[in-house]
C-alpha cells in the first residue's frame, strides 16, 4: 500500500478541518474557542508521530503486509470482506479494553492521565496522549496483527477510525438529543464520551468505547447520561488544573509525579 500514509493523512486532516468548524458554529460548550492549550495538544500529536516512527521499524498496516495470510486467521479459509470486518471487531473490543486498563491499573492511569487532566473538551483532546500511551497503544496493536495475520486493509480501516473517531468523539458540539439516543445503540457519540471526561469519578470510570457504544453496554461500564449538564460539567481532573501543569513540559513528566488516587475526584454525596 505505497498510498497508506498519504491516505490516512488526508482523512484526518480532512476530518479535523470539518469538525473545527462545526464546533465553532455549533459549540456545545464553548470549549473550541482558539488558546494555547489547543497548540500544546497539537504539540504532543507531533511529537507522538515522531517518536513512533522512531521507535518501530514497522507500524501496524506494514507489518500486516509483511505477516498477511499468517497468524490464525491464516487457518480460515474465508472471504477477504469478513476477514476484514472481524478483525476491526476484535480490533475494535481490544482498545475498549485497552482503555479500561489504563483506568485501572495504577502505573497505566499515570500515562493515561494526560488525556484526562485536559481542563477543556474540543477536538484537540482527541489527540492529546502521552508518548508513552502511544507508544503502548502501538505495541498492542502489532501484538494483535501478529496473533491475528489479518488483511492490511482491516488494519488500515482500523488506524483510520481510530484516528478520526478520536477527533469525533472529543469535538465540542452535540447532536440533538432524541437523534444522540438513537445513534448511540450504535457509535460513541460526543456526548456519550464527554461524560467520561468528567471529573467526576463513576462517570470518568465509563463510557470507555472509542467507536462501537455495545461494548460498554455489553461489558457494563455504560452511563447514559451525566449527573450534571454536559453543557456546564467539570471537565478534567481536580488536579494539574493551573495553566503550568497544563504546559508541554509538566504534560510529558507527568506521569513521573506521585500517583494520587483523588487524581479523579472521589464519589461524594449525590446531588
């Protein structure tokens, strides 16, 4: 697939230019608005890509090139298309449980904390990770196209949705309400995933799908709705909330700092 860069590229700008505008015309809180946190999170993405093309030899769509028709998917005789839908699928469940585990496993919350201390929720959240998240992420995946041998489409379909369904699902407008409750018995909507950028803990430990809403529904970590309006809830963590631990430096250390359970504020009293 001598295209595959340019062709992943091209949809992620391209989705990231259209969902820049809409937020602006159609914010749902107003985070959207031009600032520097916007820059640093586009500073982090920057540096994630270049350290991922430093640290692998091949990323995930290569390497399925390289190991296509092995694995145990090489054992199937079956059509190219349900090769490629299954494995999205198992592609798809395995992140869902990759992010579940960066909520609960404490050295894994420290890289993942990152994403979640952004004070604010617009598009540029979706692509506000630690190197170290990333760098784990990608592991995961060439794990998986190892185990699996699947088609290298599957995986470029798979890469594709994941980079523009973060930038969807983190981008500050909504759809209206009756429209987000039917969407939602299939896709992560945004207002499905702003609640799990609450900083609420029951609400942050939910909502943990990337794409598909039936994996949390199936493994019963859904919440269908925030306590609070989405329009006006806290967003964040209730620590590294001054504009210095929001800074580039204090992002890439840290998940060197002390590893705080009230990073996520504790259950309290209901409302």
């Amino acid at each position: 697939m001598p295209n595959e860069p340019l062709i992943r590229v091209t949809i992620f700008l391209g989705t990231l230019a259209v969902l820049l505008i809409v937020q602006r015309l159609w914010p749902a809180r107003g985070d959207g608005g031009w600032s520097l946190r916007q820059l640093t999170n586009a500073a982090l993405v920057v540096l994630d890509t270049l350290i991922l093309r430093l640290a692998f030899p091949v990323l995930a769509v290569a390497f399925a090139m390289q190991i296509q028709g092995g694995g145990l998917f090489g054992w199937l005789a079956w059509p190219a298309w349900l090769e490629i839908i299954v494995a999205v699928l198992i592609f798809d469940v395995a992140i869902y449980w990759q992010h579940r585990l960066l909520h609960t496993i404490p050295l894994l919350w420290r890289m993942h904390r990152v994403h979640h201390a952004d004070t604010a929720f617009d598009v540029t959240t979706g692509v506000r990770f630690h190197p170290f998240e990333t760098t784990l992420s990608m592991g995961i995946k060439l794990g998986l196209v190892f185990l699996l041998g699947p088609h290298p489409v599957a995986v470029l379909v798979f890469e594709i949705l994941l980079s523009a369904g973060s930038l969807f699902t983190h981008a500050d407008f909504r759809f209206p309400a009756a429209l987000d409750r039917r969407l939602r018995w299939l896709i992560v909507t945004p207002s499905m995933h702003r609640i799990h950028h609450s900083t609420w803990r029951p609400e942050t430990d939910s909502n943990y799908g990337f794409h598909l809403s039936i994996w949390d529904r199936v493994f019963g970590s859904y919440t269908p709705a925030p306590r609070q309006d989405e329009r006006s809830m806290p967003i964040g963590l209730d620590r590294f909330r001054s504009r210095r631990e929001q800074s580039l430096l204090q992002l890439l250390i840290n998940p060197f700092r002390p590893n705080i359970r009230k990073d996520r504020i504790e259950e309290k009293q209901d409302a």
